[in-house]
C-alpha cells in the first residue's frame, strides 16, 4: 500500500507537535506503522493524502454517527458559519441543542455546554464534589473520562495502550481521591463504601464501557450502583461521551432504565466539532454559576458552529428508523466476523451494544479490565495492518470501539466482512 505522501508528512508533523499528533491514540504507537494523513471523508468512506480509499468504522472515535460530511451538518454549518462563528454572547442555537438534549436524556433537567469530554467530566466531578461535600470519587479500571488530574488513574483507550496507568505530572495528592474499582464488580464498590462511608461524592462510570474495547453492563450491575450510591449519598454520574445517542435515542439510561444524577456527554453531540456537555437533576445544576457557588466557564462554550453541528445531528437521529438500522447493520457486521474468527479458528470475543462493538483476540467472556487485557495485542496489531491493506479502516488499537453509521450500507457491511476473512486468513 502506498503511503509515501502521508509518511513525508508524518516526518513533517514529528518536527514540529510531540509525536506528530494532537491526541496519542493516532499515533499507531500500539500497532506500528505511519498514520495515514486523511485528506477527505464522505459517507462511510475516507481517503488518505495518497489515494487508499477506507469504508471507516473509526467514524472520529465515536461523532460521526451520520458518517462524515453529512449533507444537514455541512448545510447548517455554512449557513452559522456565514453569519458569524462567535460571539462570547447568548445564541439561539444554544437553546436548540440544550432542549433536544434535555427532551431526549430523562435525567437531565438542564444542561451546562463545555468544549470537550475532558472538559465535561472534570465539571462533572467538580460539581459532584460542591454538592455533596465530599472529595472521593470512584471510578473503574478501564474506563475513560477524559485527561483531567484526577481521573487518568487506571484509564482506559490511549492511556492503557501506552502504558500510562496514572500519567505523570498528576500530583499523588489528587490521584490519591481517586478509588478505582472494577467494572460489573459490585463487592469492590461496596468495599470502598464500608471503608469511606461519607467521603465518597461520587461514582462515575462508562455504563457501557467503550474505552478498554467495548464491555456491556453485566445484569443488574448499573441498577445496584444506582441504589448503593442513593443509600450512601452519592452522585451517580454516568459518562455518555461514547454511548449518548449512539447506543439509542435516550442514550445508555434509556437502554437500561437507570436515572443517573449527572450526565456528561460529547462526541455525537458535536455533530463532529468541539462540544461537550454535562447536565442533570434541578437542584444538582443549580449548584452551577451564575446560580450556584460551582464555578465553570468557557469563551467558545455553546459555539455557534458546534451548536448548530450537534443541532443538525440530533435531529436528523431523531427520524423513525434510524437505530434500528444502526441495530441491524451492527449486527450484521458483527455476526458476518463471528463465523469469520470462527473459520479462521482464531480465539475471539465480539461485544456489541448498539452501533458500538469490539473483536477481541480472546476466546473470553470480556466482562472487565483484566480479560479485555487477556487479549492477544500483537495478533491485534497484525490484523489491523491487513485490515488497513484491504481499505478497512479500524481502531489502530484492541482496546477502542468500532463504530457503525447511518452512511454504511449492507453492501458495505458484506464488502467488510469478506475483508474480515482475508484479513484473519494471512494472520494463521
Ligand atoms: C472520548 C471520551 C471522553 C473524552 O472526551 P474528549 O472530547 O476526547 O475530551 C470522555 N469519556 C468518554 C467515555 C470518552 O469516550
């Protein structure tokens, strides 16, 4: 495969960004080999500075759930962007997005617009501690929420394929408010409960984890952390960031029936600009400023281009029909690698909630951290290179989620599943 122009570039970017990436996780670190430089996407597809062309199931790492380019969302944005990209002032779109976030999520009464994930979840927790008093928090091994001090202990995605279990520079004073417990393991929460019964203000978690690879809640699991942490006095927070509007129209609480106290949520909602957001019970956000003593700002929050991206995107969800077919095409995809592995006689474990799945190279259950971890990352590394040879983009990593958009068709599916087998036939 020719990939001569995007590694000049890849040379280029070295020189003058850490790595030559803005976010480690494209750096193909974990899987070898040069990034290839992305020169366009359109629908399902993307093609690199050299020519590959890709039927993408990265899909930005979880946004463009329309695919990329979406007639409603390049629409919407050149007509914001004609009149103006912003203002540091109130805007009408702001409102838009806010009322179809509150209408579609039951938890959220009202919802405060940030510029990222990170951003979302490090409010959250801020929010969690002014409300509750308490400085504790709990998360779980494998999970992401972003790159703030303090929950980079035992994260998952990026930080776990480079090792970084704690990134330096998190002073040990802060990590130390951290407890990590592990995920659809309910003793090692209540452990911590009995151990710190009134410093905890929170347990924060991906209800369906994406970011050790995509892990389901166990049965039950999510409603007993919903009552543990009602009868100790504790947010529940659930981080939405992936699964907001990707595994259904009322996110992963609508899936599962949980109400969580506080959400957080971006990716999708960005219609792939830079948004994040995080909302939930009245009396909660009124800890928030200006109403509340929780402070929290931000000059390009509530941006009117991502406003009108997220605003565009929603709404085109909200069509009848739509999960369905994200359902249905997943399913297809992932039952089609099933007999795949399967003929291969390659040990495998395929996870799906949704649009959102992970392959691992593990003959499994895949139920947490530890046998996510099981898996086989140099097989992982070699089939994501022959992936890449037969123009099937896909996470250059084990522990991410594949995403399916409403832009794959069943031909693309077929067409990916075919590859699937080439791909797992030069790995035996
Ligand atoms: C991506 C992600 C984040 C961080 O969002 P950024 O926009 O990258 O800062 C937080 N939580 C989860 C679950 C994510 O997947």
């Amino acid at each position: 495969m020719e990939l001569s122009k995007s590694e000049a570039l890849f040379a280029q970017a070295q020189q003058y960004i850490p790595g030559g990436v803005n976010s480690p996780v494209r750096s193909f670190r974990a899987v070898g080999g040069t990034p290839p430089f992305i020169a366009r996407g359109e629908g399902a597809r993307v093609w690199d500075v050299d020519g590959n062309e890709y039927i993408d199931y990265l899909g930005s790492w979880g946004p463009l759930v329309l695919g990329h380019s979406h007639p409603a969302v390049v629409e919407a944005l050149k007509k914001t962007a004609e009149g103006g990209t912003s203002f540091g002032a109130p805007v009408e779109g702001e409102i838009e997005l806010a009322k179809l976030i509150c209408e579609l999520l039951p938890s959220v009464d009202s919802v405060r617009l940030v510029n990222s994930g990170t951003e979302a979840c490090m409010s959250a927790i801020r929010l969690a501690r002014a409300f509750t008093g308490r400085n504790k928090l709990i998360k779980f091994a494998g999970c992401y929420h972003g790159h703030a001090d303090g929950l980079l202990a035992m994260a998952g995605s990026g930080a776990l394929t480079h090792g970084i279990p704690t990134s330096a520079g998190v002073p040990e004073s802060y990590a130390s408010e951290t407890l990590v417990a592990d995920y659809n393991d309910i003793e090692s929460v209540e452990k911590f409960f009995l151990a710190n019964p009134t410093d905890i203000a929170a347990v924060i978690l991906e209800p369906v984890a994406g970011n050790m690879g995509v892990v389901p809640p166990a049965p039950g699991f999510l409603a007993d952390l919903r009552r543990i942490t009602q009868e100790n006095g504790s947010l529940f927070i659930f981080d939405e960031v992936i699964t907001g509007f990707r595994v259904g129209p009322n996110g992963a609480q609508g899936l599962y029936g949980i109400n969580p106290d506080i959400t957080t949520m971006g990716k999708i909602i960005g219609g792939g600009l830079p948004v994040g957001a995080y909302g939930g019970r009245k009396d909660v956000m009124e800890m928030v400023a200006p109403l509340g003593p929780m402070y929290q700002a931000g000059t390009l929050s509530g941006n009117p281009l991502a406003v009108s991206a997220g605003v565009a995107t929603l709404n085109e969800l909200k069509k009848p029909g739509t999960y369905e077919k994200l359902e249905s095409l997943a399913q297809r995809l992932t039952e089609g690698a099933t007999k795949a592995f399967q003929s291969a006689e390659i040990p495998s474990t395929i996870n799906r909630v949704g649009s959102m799945f992970t392959g691992f190279f593990n003959a499994g259950p895949v139920s947490g951290l530890s046998h996510a971890e099981g898996s086989d990352t140099a097989t992982y590394g070699s089939y994501f290179h022959a992936m890449q040879e037969q123009g099937i983009y896909v996470a250059p990593s084990q522990f991410e989620a594949g995403f399916v958009s409403t832009a794959h068709t069943e031909a693309d599916i077929d067409a990916t599943i075919a590859k699937v087998s080439e791909a797992l036939n030069t790995l035996r």
